[in-house]
C-alpha cells in the first residue's frame, strides 16, 4: 500500500500499472497503423498514376509504379535526333508518342530517367503476370484493331504506335506496339518489346538500330 500525503488516500499501483498499459496499446496502435499506411500507399502508388514533367520542352507524361520499378505511362514524344511521327503526321505524335531510331532513344528520356534494359523489360513482365498475359495487363483499354485491347490492370497504358523503318515507310499503327531497350544484340541490332493486337502475351525481338521505335522511359 502507498498512501498518498495530499490526500490520505491509499494506492495500491493500481494507477501505475494503468498507465502503462495505456502507452503499451498506443504503442501497438502506432505499429499497426504504420504497417497499414505502408500497405494503403503501396496500393495508391500501383494504381494512381504520378506526373513528369519534362524540363527540356515542360512536357507532362503520367507515370505509374509497378512493383518497385517506376514507368512512364505514356510514350516518350520529346522532338530529338533521328526521330519522326508516325506517317509524318503530328496527330500521331500526340496520340502515340514518337518513332526514334535506337541511337537517338539511348539519350533521349528526361534527366533522371533512361531507356530501359532488357532486363528491366523483363522485371516489368514479371510483375505484370508473366509473358503470355503480360500484354493484357499492360495493353491500353482501347486503341488496339480489332478488339485486341486490353485490360490496362497495370495502368501502362500500352499502345500500338507502329514503327518505321529508314526509308521514311511506316508499318502497323494500330496493330503493333514496338519499345525500345537499351540493350544490345551486336553491332547491328538491339533487342526490343513488343505487343500485338491479336494475342495477350509479350515478346522481345532484336531489330536493325536503324528502325524506328517507340520509347518508354524508366525513373533510375
């Protein structure tokens, strides 16, 4: 017994023990709401898309997380280099992004972002439910011929900007999505991703450097 000298009451540590008990269940409150709004904004990052701004020409591109990877959600329209629109028309720049030669796409994403590897590639189709349902989860909601679009589960928001070749012919706008890596096959050729209307898979390929691309970029 502990008799209290302002009152003449006496305690029994009653009261100290209740105190403790209290910090002890703000403590566990704190660990929990912790570990809850890690999960929360591990789930907000992979599902609300961010914003780039492109200091060269104040260009905005969405982005996305993905795992722990962070994309643009769009495709790469900085003007640079061997570059073109598709078909020559600056509406397809703005629908699809640009068409870059390989040279040109190594150096061409914003300051603190670069053209991914191939294994980078790879991570992201890991991540988005292995290579034969990766394209679904990856392909656009709409833009792709005949229905062949996709579910966009990963808000990549792929689409199908064609690509070009050196003698100004462009190809399969609509039909085909064509990216770049940085990642070499030899001195001719470098490996690229690409996505089809007709099937929910993703292949990688290599292609003459020479052939015109589109490009998505990778935060570093």
């Amino acid at each position: 017994m502990v008799i209290c000298p302002s009152c003449g009451c006496e305690h029994d540590g009653y009261s100290k023990k209740k105190v403790l008990a209290i910090i002890a269940v703000f403590i566990v409150i704190g660990f929990i709401f912790a570990f809850k709004y890690d999960s929360i904004n591990s789930m907000i990052e992979g599902f609300m898309h961010g914003v780039l701004v492109d200091s060269r020409g104040k260009q905005e591109y969405k982005t996305i997380k993905i795992g722990n990877q962070v994309w643009m959600a769009e495709n790469l329209k900085f003007k640079v280099g061997y570059s073109a629109c598709y078909a020559n028309l600056d509406e397809n720049c703005e629908k699809y992004g640009r068409l870059y030669d390989w040279v040109t796409a190594l150096t061409a994403c914003p300051e603190g972002w670069h053209l991914p590897s191939s294994t980078e590639w790879q991570i992201l189709i890991n991540n988005s439910g292995g290579k034969e349902i990766a394209g679904r989860n990856l392909k656009n909601e709409t833009g792709w011929d005949e229905g062949g679009n996709g579910s966009n589960s990963k808000r990549f928001s792929a689409l199908p900007g064609g690509l070009g070749y050196s003698n100004a012919v462009f190809y399969s706008a609509g039909g085909s999505g064509n990216w770049w890596s940085s990642t070499e096959q030899n001195s001719s050729n470098a490996y690229y991703l690409n996505m089809f209307y007709q099937t929910s898979d993703v292949s990688d390929s290599d292609g003459n450097k020479l052939s015109l691309f589109s490009v998505r970029c990778i935060k570093n």
